[in-house]
C-alpha cells in the first residue's frame, strides 16, 4: 500500500532543493559569527511548586520549543527535547528542568517528527503515564516504540480531556527522521483551552495565511511563537518564520500575550539567539506594539497566568 504524503495549504510552499542545501552550506563557510550570547537562565528554578501543583494555571519554558502546561490539574509537555547535541552540534544552553524535576506527565503533545521536537531518549524517560497527541502518521512510530497511549490528529481535531478542548492546527512546514519518510506524517501547531484561557502553541512553521485561521476560530490568550532558525531567509522562509513574520503571525492570530520560542538551544541555521532577539525587539517597536504584550521568558521561568496581566 503507498503510503500517505502529507503537503501544506499553500502548495507552493514546497521542499529545498539538493542544490539549494549545497548553496546554503556553501553560504556558510563564508559567515563569522558571534555565539557568546546565551539566551538568561532563571536563577531558582520552581520544581518544587510545579511538582506540587494542581490548581495554578502555569507555563515554564524549559528551552527550545518544550514548555510545562500545568492547566486544570493537567501537566502538559510541549514537543520534549533534552538532548545534549542534535548531530555533531552541542546543546547552546542547559534545559530549565532537568527530566527527573519534572511532575508526572498526563499529555504530551508533539508537533511533527523533526529530531529538535520530537527526542525518543527524552520522552522514554518521562515521569507518569502520559498520553500522547500526534499528528496523523505519526502513530504508528509511537507504538513500534511501546507508547500504546497515542492519539493521532489531522488538523482541526479536537478532542476533550479533564476540562479541556486540545485541537490540532496547522502549519506549514514537513517532516522527516529517515531517508524514506519525508512527510509521511503531518505537521502543525496545539490549542490548549480551559475555561478561562487558551494557549497556542505554534510548533514549527513558515508564514502562511492559516495563522489568520487559526485566530479567527479561537480567541488566544498566550501565543508560543518560534522566532528563530530562519537564516538564510531564502532557504528557510518556507519552513521557519523570521522575527518579523513572527510578529506578523502574532498578529493575526490576534493573540494578547506573545511568547518567543525556538531560539537558543541548537544552532539549526545561521542566525543566532542574540540576533533573533534584536530583530524581533527591533519590530516590536517599530510596528509600537504594547510592551506588556511581549513576554520574553528566561529558561526555566514559570509565568502563573492567573496572575500575569493581559
């Protein structure tokens, strides 16, 4: 049976080239670039709360695209990635909460395969029983691996768990962990809502118009939006927003509360944390967006979003 190829809505919006990645490479060796910046640790972490919780509604950046979610009781992870390197690139900075500081895991929710999102070494270590959410081909990758707890969503699902609707959007990028599985599963971003709030987690994407979708159908209180890996913009574009098209994503989606993401962990392309940061601040006050509206986390924080003002 041929096997399901998944593509984005904009259908242009393809993959590289073998001759555009040699071009880029190429790029490469000819750029210097300053690496001494790292994204700010917290000084104290909160493990002990987070391991206590079950009524604060909270977020904590741990690095790279994984959050904790505590919500209605629920501890939600975000794409769990704590390898020390990805290839022969070492880790840029140490995760926020070490795995065993975690509390146990109710909902893991992954959104595409790419070793940077999706770490098998990482969640076969998880504390609990959790449930895994997926997109539609993943699976049975799962499963093979002996997780039997495994939903799968294409996008718009939705589905109901302890109080809250978790849904499945999309974006526009690929996937890939073989040399034979390019896009035999699906991609895309996490809706989050309880009764009081919604959160969105972006995953991994290129700028495309479904941001507009995604926030004509769900009123978005906190928007987790990548900002880096996006240099060279002409190899990248497609698959990774830049900082501006970030904040334009932000914008459409109409969320009140933007937090970056996907920056200073694994050099995945050219840019660099330091100049990821300076151009999304540097659009912030260009378009004179409201400060309070930007939420910029060191690794390891715990906003508590009951009583962080939006």
């Amino acid at each position: 049976m041929k096997k399901m190829r998944y593509e984005n809505t904009d259908k242009s919006a393809g993959l590289a080239t073998f001759k555009d990645l040699r071009q880029w490479r190429k790029e490469r060796k000819s750029k210097q670039k300053d690496l001494s910046y790292q994204v700010p640790v917290v000084e104290k972490t909160e493990e002990t709360f987070l391991q206590r919780n079950r009524t604060v509604p909270t977020i904590t950046w741990v690095g790279h695209s994984t959050f904790l979610i505590q919500l209605n009781g629920l501890n939600i992870l975000t794409d769990p990635v704590w390898a020390k390197r990805l290839g022969m690139d070492k880790r840029l900075t140490p995760p926020g909460l070490s795995i065993k500081d975690l509390p146990p895991i109710d909902v893991v929710l992954i959104s595409h395969s790419h070793y940077d999102h999706l770490s098998y070494s990482s969640i076969k270590r998880l504390k609990g029983h959790p449930i895994f959410y997926v997109p539609i081909g993943l699976g049975q990758w799962f499963k093979r691996k002996g997780f039997s707890k495994t939903v799968e969503f294409n996008w718009w699902d939705e589905h109901q768990m302890g109080g809250l609707t978790i849904a499945f959007v999309p974006a526009q990028h690929w996937s890939k962990r073989t040399l034979t599985d390019t896009n035999h599963s699906h991609w895309g971003g996490w809706v989050i809502q309880d009764a009081n709030r919604t959160t969105y987690f972006a995953g991994d994407s290129g700028y495309f118009k479904g941001f507009r979708d995604i926030g004509d159908k769900y009123a978005i209180d906190y928007c987790l939006m990548p900002i880096g890996a996006y240099e060279p913009e002409w190899f990248m574009a497609t698959q990774h927003v830049s900082p501006e098209d970030a904040i334009k994503a932000f914008i459409d989606t109409r969320s009140k509360v933007m937090i970056p993401m996907h920056y200073g962990a694994y050099r995945l392309a050219d840019d660099t944390p330091k100049e990821a940061l300076d151009r999304l601040l540097a659009e912030w006050d260009k378009r004179k967006l409201a400060s309070e509206k930007l939420a910029i986390m060191k690794i390891g924080e715990t906003i508590k979003m009951g009583t962080f003002s939006i």
